[in-house]
C-alpha cells in the first residue's frame, strides 16, 4: 500500500495574485525550500503546516491537499464524493 500525496499549491498561489513561494512560505512560517519540495511533492508537510497553507490562501486543508492510496494497479481517491 501506497500513499500518493497531491496538491493545488501552484494553482492557489497563481490564483492568489500570483504569490511566490517565497511570500506563501513567510506567510505559513517555513522555508521557501519547503515549499518547493512540497508542490514538486517530495515532502509530505505535517498537518500543522499543511493547515497553515490552508489557512493562508482561506480555503479547506482538501482544497490544497489530496491524497490517493495505492495498492497494484489500483487507486482510490479519498474525497468523499457530495
């Protein structure tokens, strides 16, 4: 079993004035590093900084993040459908 961990960073901050990295970084308290490491996803944020993210752009912690678990061939989104 896999966790695949996806996000809408880059869209966010584009449609946010087109925020760099390093203004969403300022703004949720870490590094610009972290958070180009985050968007290319090869770091999972914790979910104290993963709520930070959220909280900066106003939106739900699953409008930024999404997150599939994998197993074989097989991958189940886990948002709930409305």
């Amino acid at each position: 079993m896999n966790i695949v961990i996806r996000n809408q960073i880059r869209r966010l901050r584009f449609e946010n004035d087109e925020m760099t990295q390093r203004e969403l970084a300022r703004r949720a308290g870490c590094t610009r590093q972290t958070i180009h490491a985050i968007e290319a996803a090869k770091y999972g944020p914790s979910l104290e900084l993963a709520m930070k993210i959220a909280e900066v752009f106003g939106v739900a912690i699953d409008d930024v993040f999404q997150y599939e678990v994998t197993s074989g061939a097989e991958a189940r989104p886990s948002r709930r459908n409305p």
